[in-house]
C-alpha cells in the first residue's frame, strides 16, 4: 500500500524539474577523449553510449552572470543558460540508450558537478522540447507550469556521492493525474514555499521544489526532498485526505540498481518495480 509516494521520482525529474541541461548553442560533434573518463564513467558509456557521449563532448559553455533578482535561490553569481536545442538532442539520447528522466539527469548532473558549472534556465524551453518532440517523460514530474529550474554543485558537501542541489519553481499549484497503468495516483505540484524570481528583467511569482541529487555504490537518485506531494486514488486516497496520519509528502526516491527498483521513503517506504527495465517508466516518444 501507499505506492502513492513513487510517482514523485522524476520530478525531477526535476523535472523536473527541472529542467537545466544545455548552453547558449547546440552541441557539436567532438572525438571523446578516453583517456580523461573515469572508470564509473567508461562503465556508463558502455551502458549508455549516446547519452554518455553527448554529455563528455559537449563544447564549454557560455558562462554569465546571474540575473538579478534569484540571489536567494542560488550562492552562484556565475551560471549556464539554457536553450531548446540541447534539450532536443538530450531526449533523443535517453530514448536510444532507454533511459529512465531520473537516470539521464543524474548522468547530467555529474557532469555539471565535474565542470563546476550551475545551470539555470526558464521552463518554458524544458517544456516546449517535450511537446514539440512528442516526448513521454515516464514515470516523472509533468512538463507543465515550469518556471525557473537551477542545478547548483557544492563543494562545502564532502560525501563523494553527492552531485547537486535541484531547485525547480512551479507557476502554479496543480493536481496531475498520473495514467493507471503508470502509477494510480495523483501528483500535487506546487505545494513548496512561496518564492520570487526573475527572468528577462521580470519578476515572478512561484513555488518552490528543492531536492539533492546523488550517484554512488548507495543508489542513484533525489535526497532531501521538499515542496511535492502525493495522493492515492481510490478508498486509500480518501483516507488520506482526512486521517492526519497518513502523510502526503515524498523525502527520497533511489534507484537500487541490484534489484532493479526504485525505492521512496515516506512514513512507509514503498517499491517500484523494474523500474528501469520496464518502458513504461522511461523516457520515450508517444505512440
């Protein structure tokens, strides 16, 4: 029971959250260099070659200063804009190598942690990449009311398999129904703080997920999670909605990678399923 709490994993899927991966022009074709991977990254690139490759010859980015006005979202004054393009190619990449949202943004992130680069960028490019590109995202966050996704490296963090903090800003607060043979539950967005923002010189209104992502022999996955929660259809649903003690909110989601499962942690902890062998969880194009 409470399987209410798994849908939340790709929020990230930051969604996504996110959603934070490209610079100020598209890639471009580049030898991969070897000799510079590390051994859990050469293991990646047989894994996942398209992705893997993507991401380790994608040129140095563009870096700017913060916009004004999203000091207390981030302690970086330096940051990577994002683009359409990237996106576009980044989906075209999880899809050949079948990747699920939470494995490719981790893949992602660890490369942002390794330049030392904070990624910044308005949501709007997030989602139109999805919809022009006729992409299901699986089991994650819905591509809708994205406003603002910053991906931000520590280096006051010492646990090696910590990547970054995630911070994503919705526009509003909904309810998204997940497909029943998905997940049978609903996703509530928008249930953070409340939080200001600014993009093209203009000020905005949101509200605010935080997460930290990680990689390591521990799993791969989000940690920390704040400002999502989750509801149950059916009988359990309405128990939840009036019994206090059955909680609405998602604090981690990791992918153990021996069993092939992605495990949440709420008051109860609960269990997908081959998550990252089943398709139906992966990112891929709608039928």
């Amino acid at each position: 029971m409470l399987k209410t709490f798994v849908y939340l994993f790709g929020f990230l899927n930051i969604v996504l959250v996110l959603n934070v991966f490209g610079v100020s022009t598209p890639a471009t074709s580049t030898a991969l260099d070897m000799g510079k991977l590390t051994a859990e990254e050469k293991r990646d690139l047989e894994r996942y070659p398209n992705m893997m490759r993507f991401i380790k010859t994608f040129p140095n980015p563009k870096i700017e200063a913060l916009p004004a006005g999203n000091e207390h979202l981030t302690k970086s004054l330096k940051i990577m804009q994002v683009v359409k393009p990237t996106w576009d190619e980044f989906f075209a990449c999880a899809i050949k190598d079948r990747l699920t949202n939470l494995r490719a943004f981790a893949l992602a992130a660890r490369e942002f942690k390794s330049r030392g680069i904070t990624v910044f960028g308005p949501g709007r490019y997030f989602e139109d990449s999805v919809r022009m590109n006729n992409i299901d995202l699986g089991l994650s966050l819905p591509a809708t009311h994205i406003g603002l996704g910053i991906w931000e490296p520590d280096s006051s963090v010492k646990d090696p398999e910590f990547l970054l903090h995630l911070r994503v800003v919705y526009n509003e607060r909904y309810i998204h129904k997940f497909p029943d043979e998905v997940l049978p539950a609903n996703l509530k967005i928008g249930y953070g703080d409340e939080t200001d923002y600014a993009l093209d010189g203009k000020k905005y209104h949101g509200y605010l997920l935080t997460s930290d992502l990680y990689m390591g022999p521990n799993g791969v996955g989000f940690k920390n999670v704040k400002g999502v929660g989750g509801q149950k259809r059916g009988l359990l649903g309405f128990f939840q909605k009036v019994l206090f003690f059955l909680p609405d909110a998602v604090h981690s989601m990791v992918i153990n990678e021996k069993e092939n499962t992605l495990v949440t942690e709420a008051l109860i902890n609960t269990v997908v399923n081959e998550f990252e062998t089943r398709e139906i969880y992966r990112i891929r194009y709608k039928n």
